[in-house]
C-alpha cells in the first residue's frame, strides 16, 4: 500500500520569508515523487518531480529516502506563490496517490 | 497542448439516478484517472486505468464503477448517486511510465440532492 502524509493543512508567511512544505511518504519500493500546485479556480498541475531534480518558480524538492520525505522548499516566498499544494507519489503500478494538500497563504 | 476535457462543469443530481461522468483526453495516454476533491481531505483516487478496458481500484471505489472502452475516454458511474458523493470530481491522464506527469480536467462539481 501507498499513503501520502502532508501534516500541514494551513500555512502562512510573509512575502520574502522562507517556506517549507511538508511531505512523508510510505512505499514498499521505489517510488516516484511529484509536487502539483493548483491556483484558485484553475486546474491541477505539475510544478517539480524529483526525477527532473531541477528548480521550479524557485521550488526546490529533495527526495530522502532514510526519512522517506519529499519537502517542497523556497528560500524567499512571493504573493503569486499563494495556492495549494499537493505532494504525490506513483508506484511501479501506475497507481498515483495524492496528500491532503496544503493551503499556502502569502501576506505582503 | 495536452487536453483534458469533461463532459460537465457543474451537474445536480436526485438521490438514487444513475450518473455518468465523462473524460476524454487527446495526448494518446495509456493511463487514465478518476479522482474526488473534498476539502481537508485532498485528492482520493477512486479508480484508473492503465489500459483499454482495463480498471484498478483505487482507494474509494465503494459506489463507483469505469469503463474504458477506447484508449481516450474514461467514464465514472455512480451507480445509484447519495449525498455523500457530492463532491468535485477529477479526472486525470498521463503515459505509460510512473514518472511521468498528469494531466488534469478541469473538474465536474457534482450536487446530488
């Protein structure tokens, strides 16, 4: 079985301020990690995957496998950064399961 | 530019109708997804699919069904809708590797009362 933990429902800083989200997963093999943002009243889509192990708007997210954590980081958080955020993963099954997501708000 | 569509934005529905939601997608991909949007819960996938014909349950598929019967179009069955089903549904397809990314619908915001 999968299962995707993200134990924040709510977060709130300020713009320039640095943001974490957080994300745990389990997995009996080697998953595929993914984050997926969606903006108000637009539809879901992909920001990073950890294949790719690139920066995304300023995103970066480091796969550790003895934690089994996927954290999306920024150093300096903007207003535009405001949406909710969705760590999922993809087994070797295809099947692709999603956290409860979390609901960042950027204040000026 | 990869599409996503569903039949619907928005339905209502009576207790007890049978309903049908509709997704097609045009990028050719093997694999497709129904998921539920409810908030504080996030996604929940209730069925996909990784094939023509071919379904897998997902982690809610109690009251749903699927069919796939060509490679771009994917049906969500509510068999005999109830009020516990409203909710924003999601459909979603992506290519036949895990590590590929998903591409999503637009959603059907489904009111059954």
């Amino acid at each position: 079985a999968q299962r995707v933990t993200q134990p924040e429902k709510l977060l709130s800083v300020f713009k320039g301020a640095p943001v974490e989200l957080k994300c745990n997963y389990s997995y009996s093999g080697s998953p595929e990690l993914f984050w997926y943002i969606q903006y108000s009243r637009q539809r879901l889509q992909l920001l990073l995957r950890h294949i790719s192990r690139e920066s995304i708007k300023g995103f970066t997210a480091d796969l550790n496998k003895g934690e089994t954590s996927f954290h999306l980081k920024k150093p300096f958080a903007q207003e535009e950064d405001s949406a909710m955020y969705y760590c999922a993963l993809s087994g070797n099954d295809y099947k692709l399961s999603f956290g409860a997501g979390t609901t960042v708000t950027v204040r000026a | 530019d990869v599409k996503v569509t569903q039949s619907s934005r928005y339905l209502v529905k009576r207790t007890g109708e049978k309903v049908f939601l509709e997704c097609v997608q045009d990028m050719d991909h093997e694999n497709m997804f129904w998921y539920r949007q409810d908030p504080g819960l996030g996604l929940r996938l209730i069925y996909f699919s990784y094939d023509v014909k071919m379904k897998e349950k997902g982690d809610i598929p109690e009251g749903y069904s699927v069919s796939r019967e060509k490679k771009e179009r994917f049906s969500l069955i509510l068999e005999s809708a109830s009020t516990n089903q409203t909710s924003m549904y999601l459909c979603a397809s992506s290519s036949g590797h895990p590590n590929t990314e998903a591409f999503f619908g637009q959603g059907t915001r489904l009111t059954v009362v």
